[in-house]
C-alpha cells in the first residue's frame, strides 16, 4: 500500500498568508492566466503569447525562460500542478511541430481540474507593434466583447468556444463601469472553424450634446486562428462551474421578478371593484340647476334679465324725471 501524502504546514508568515489566500471563498480572486512555452515554438505563436500576456496584464504570468513538456490532450496533471503553483484558473501553450505548425493550446481549469481545452493554429498575426499609436492607455483595461454571427450558437463547441472567449478576454469582473473607463472593443467572428479576432480602439469625441461621438480605430492584435481539436467538459461538470453558492444568490421575494434587462417587475393583487358603487368627484358645473342661468355671476344674471324686460345692456335706467331732461 502505497504511504499516503503528508501535508506540509506553512512555516512562515507568508507562507500561511499565501495559503490563505487561495482557499475557497464566497467571492473568489481575478482570474490569472499563464503562458507557457512548449518544447518547441514559433516566431508567430511566441509574438501571439506576448500579445496575450500584455492585454491581460495585471492577472497574467508569462514564463518566458522556461520550456515545458507539457501535452494537456494527453496527460493534464503537469498544466494542472503549475496552473495550481501560480494560482491560475486559464493557460495558454505555444507549441510548434511538423504536423501541426504554430499551435496554441488554450484552457481553463474548475476546483484545480482541467475543464475545457482548445487548439488553435494561427494562420495570421498582425502584432501590437503595428498599432502603437492606437493602443488603450494603462493596464487592466475592460474591454468590450462582440461575437459576429449565427456560428457561435450553431452546436454545443462552438458555444463553449464562446464562453471561453469571454471568460478569457473579460477582464476584471466589476460592479459599475466609467463611460471614460471603455478603452477598447474586441470582435471575433466564426466562419466555419476559422475564428477572427480585431480589437479596436474607442475614442470618444465632441458631439456637441451629452452623450459623445464614438470613434473606432483599428488596433490591435489581430489574429486569425483555426480549430483544430477540443476536450469539453461533461455537461455534468460544466453545470457544477456554473453553480452559484446560496449566499451569493439573490433572496426570493414574494410577487417580484426581474426580467432579460434586470429591471424589477411587482405584481399587485387587488379585490374585484363594483364599479356602481364608486364615489365620484362632484363637480359643480354638471349640477342640476332650476333656473336656467343660476350658476352665472349675479351682474351677468341682471344683464340678462334687463334683455329679457326689452332693454339693452347699455341702456341706463332713471329715476326721476328731473334726471331725464
């Protein structure tokens, strides 16, 4: 029988504080990504991890020194102990062979298991050196994410692929976004297993109103890559990375939900009404009258009864006669 593995406690400070940090929680870290170069690479795939590495900057290592024998399709226990020694849930591997020529394999791990894994050969790059003027300002940036087409949805790959992508290319997972704090925007389009990545670069301009005028540059890197192999989880296992602890879920309320845009809808219970026995207001002009000008002001009413006696409303009427002459 085999002797079973001793735990080594911490025997600093720092070590327990480390130690710390990566145990389970409500709310977990930001998610870190590791590159690592294989045994062989290219000049492509090598200008690709770089790219990489620097959009996804803080939460990014990038072990540019060391080559790893690594096969993830073939044996996931070496990627999974590094990914675990530097607290990362995302990989990236440049790889390069006879067969299959400036390769990336790309993945994500779930309670420090490999959960999904893809492989793509970059057929074209246009690295960030060529847009230096048009690169977002400061580190850690959100960008946007568009997906093009009816591809991403065609069956069960192609939608993973997708929410590997935002998982991905997300960034830091926030409450409220600053209008001035959007940078950039990344799309991907699909086309068959060919998938197309442009990032642009937002700027934002006078319009003359409030709201500004929103320009989009070319920036970059572009890639262009295409699927060759895939691992996906069980659906099993993929709806276990979904769940969400029961304290973070929202508290059920009686009678309220939300719909697609998280905007609260109430539903009001009420008794039925008789409408015949409802109070109306009373309002003066629509009263009965007995004689027909009763509501009029009291000069009004003389002026029409002096019409209807035969004189006229500019008649003046005397007294006397001493008054007449």
């Amino acid at each position: 029988m085999a002797p079973l593995s001793v735990i080594e406690k911490p025997k600093s400070h720092k070590g327990r504080k480390v130690l710390l940090s990566r145990e389970p929680k409500l709310i977990e870290n930001q998610r870190r990504t590791v590159f690592l170069k294989g045994s062989h690479t290219s000049q492509m795939t090598l200008q690709v991890l770089t790219d990489w590495h620097h959009l996804k900057k803080p939460e990014a290592i990038f072990h540019s020194r060391n080559r790893h024998e690594v096969f993830p399709f073939e044996d996931p226990t070496p990627i999974e102990k590094i990914c675990r020694r530097n607290d990362a849930s995302l990989f990236t591997l440049a790889r390069h062979s006879k067969k299959k020529p400036n390769s990336l394999v790309c993945g994500r791990l779930y309670d420090g298991n490999v959960l999904d894994i893809f492989e793509f050969l970059i057929q074209d790059v246009k690295p960030l050196s060529n847009f230096l003027s048009t690169l977002p300002e400061g580190r850690g940036n959100k960008p946007l994410l568009t997906f093009l087409g009816d591809e991403f949805e065609k069956n069960k790959t192609t939608s993973r692929i997708k929410n590997f992508l935002i998982d991905y290319f997300r960034g830091n997972v926030i409450d409220k976004l600053s209008l001035q704090g959007v940078k950039y925007v990344i799309s991907f389009f699909l086309c068959g297993v060919v998938i197309t990545m442009r990032p642009y670069s937002i700027q934002l301009m006078k319009s003359g109103v409030s709201t500004p005028r929103v320009e989009l540059t070319e920036s970059g890197p572009q890639v262009v890559m295409k699927l060759t192999r895939s691992q996906l989880a069980t659906d099993d296992l993929y709806q276990a990375a979904l769940r969400k602890p029961k304290e973070l879920m929202a508290k059920k309320q009686k009678n309220i939900s939300r719909d697609d845009f998280n905007s609260k809808l109430g539903r009001v219970h009420m008794e039925k009404q008789d409408f015949t026995k409802l109070q109306l207001r009373k309002v003066k002009v629509y009263k009965h009258l007995d004689e027909p000008n009763a509501g009029l002001p009291e000069e009004a009413q003389e002026k029409l009864k002096w019409k209807s006696d035969g004189y006229e409303s500019a008649d003046v009427i005397l007294d006397s006669d001493d008054e007449r002459k």
